[in-house]
C-alpha cells in the first residue's frame, strides 16, 4: 500500500500551513491538557500550567531548532538558522527541544519554588505522549525514515512506508518510534498516576531510561542522522541519558531510604510520603482571609459574652 502525501498541507490565501505544524502543535494540546490533569493529581495547581508553557513552549522550539542547526552542515550561518525561509523547509531535533523544554522547566520550578523532579514526573509522560504524535508529522513530511527496503514481501505499512522523493520503500522508523513512545507514555502516566509517593524523579528516571533504549535502537536504523564524526549524535545521547537515568533512579531511592527506611513510599517519619500540596497566590490569601475571618469572629463572640467568667466558676474558686 502507497502511503505518500504529495499535498504538503492547508493552502489559505495563498499561505500554506503544513500537516507537520498541525500535528506537533495538536500533540503539544493533548500534551498540555494531559500535564494539567497530572499536575492536579500530584497536589500541584492547576493555574500554574499556563506560567509551565510559557517557560517550556518558546525554549524548547529554540532548543529544538538549534540542535539541528548545530549538527547539519548545510547550515552554515545564523541567517540559515533562524531565516523564515529556512525555517519553514523545516529542520527541528527532538532531543534540542528537550534540552530547552528541561531549562525551561528549571526557570518555572525557580519562580514557583517547587522541586524540579516532581513537575518533571508531572509532564514528561504527556511530553513523550507529544513526540509519539508529532513523529506523523514525519510521515507528512516523508522523513526519518530508515534503510531502503528492496524485498517486494517486505513492502508493506507499517514496517515499509514508500517515499516519492526517492521513488523507493523504506523502513518506517518513524512509526516505530511512534509507536515506541505512546507505549512509553502508558507506562509512565500509569506509574505516576498510582504512584503519589515519595521519591520525586522515578517517573523522569524511567523517562531517561526507556526512551534512551528505544531511540538508541531506531535511531541506528535511519538513513537521515544527525553525525558527528562517525558517530550519530542521537545515538550517542541516548545512551548518555539510560546511564544518567539509572544513576538518578538509584540515588533517588538511596536518598528516600536513608530519610523515610524504604527505598519507595516511607516506613518512617512522614506517614506514608504523600505528597504535600501546593497552592496559588490567590488560594494562599483566600486561606489567609479566611483564617483572619475565623479568629475575627471567635473575638466577637468573646467580647459578646463577656470576659467575666459566669459566677459559678467564681464562687467555687472563692470557696
């Protein structure tokens, strides 16, 4: 089966918007309405998801841009970079959105004074959610495909997709990733959503982990890497990312058993480590006025009933 696109996208006015921009920014809603949602569940505000994109959206495009732009040496200058021209043949790499999304997500734990691995186990299963989305906009594209396949049993969708550039089946590496990270996503949002325990991190160490082993393997079978030398750049940090992963997840559980005596929950101290909550600005003056009020009227009614005591409690203490 013929799988190709030869319309790129929506044509409006002479303006084309692409199947590639409405598929990651459609992943990038499900994403954010999906963090909310968690956000809600870990006792975490709500309000604060709109001030969380406004830090993530604009450094991880930026992030995203530039990692690809650094390794593709066809872009020579910073006119190439960041051009309109050249932006819109497109040229964006998941691992440099990471990367700005993860510094965008340290500038709003900052503002908000909140630890940064428990929001990064909040988003990153709607984060890998939006890449497995956005990887159709590959297809659209007809890129990051893998090796030619040239067996006629072999060329079939989902393993194959054809590509009219070359006019050839290849490895749809795109869909394997794809499919990859939506299981990714199950684990991960399953675990998070169960899991409202002590140690902030596992959700973001699992992250690092499965999606470093899954990017590692498809990212050996495609035919447009990103290289350094001999070496796919891609390739080379997912491998950084599972060991990171692993170091992180271990001395998280180390840190959480020497203060709790368990390696996940706590056998002492804070009954059962659950996560404490965080309010707004707005919730925190509300509580505020209301305590206020409280204390408010418990001296009103005092001072309405006198601060004699009743003559009984006096003449017994006469006696």
């Amino acid at each position: 089966m013929n799988f190709s696109l030869l319309n790129p996208g929506i044509t409006i006015g002479g303006f084309t918007i692409y199947y590639y921009a409405i598929i990651i920014v459609s992943g990038i809603i499900i994403a954010s309405i999906l963090g909310g949602i968690m956000f809600k569940h870990r006792n975490i505000p709500a309000d604060w998801l709109l001030d969380f994109l406004i830090c993530i959206l604009p450094l991880g495009i930026i992030g995203a841009r530039v990692y690809y732009c650094a390794f593709d040496p066809d872009m020579k200058t910073l006119a190439d970079w960041f051009s309109f021209e050249s932006i819109r043949q497109g040229g964006l790499a998941i691992y440099g959105g990471i990367i700005g999304g993860a510094i965008g997500v340290v500038i709003f734990c900052l503002i908000h004074k909140i630890n940064f691995l428990r929001v990064a186990d909040c988003a990153i299963p709607s984060v890998v959610l939006a890449q497995g989305i956005g990887r159709w906009g590959n297809f659209a594209n007809q890129e990051a495909y893998g090796n030619l396949v040239t067996n006629p049993d072999l060329q079939w969708f989902p393993y194959a997709v054809y590509i009219d550039e070359q006019g050839a089946w290849y490895q749809a590496t795109f869909f394997y990733e794809s499919m990859s990270c939506i299981l990714i996503f199950l684990i991960l949002y399953t675990f998070a959503w169960k899991f409202k325990k002590k140690p902030h991190g596992l959700v973001f160490c699992g992250y690092l982990i499965l999606y470093g082993i899954e990017r590692s393997i498809v990212e050996g079978l495609r035919s447009d890497s990103l290289w350094t030398g001999n070496l796919r750049v891609s390739q080379v940090l997912s491998i950084v990312l599972i060991i990171c992963g692993v170091a992180l997840a271990l001395i998280v559980m180390y840190l959480n058993r020497k203060k709790h005596g368990s390696l996940i929950g706590a056998k002492i101290g804070e009954p059962l480590a659950i996560l404490p909550k965080y309010y707004t600005k707005d919730q925190l003056k509300k509580m505020e006025e209301a305590r206020l009020a409280k204390i408010r009227a418990a001296g009103a009614k005092e001072a309405s009933e006198g601060v004699q005591k009743p003559p009984e409690e006096k003449d017994k203490k006469e006696e």
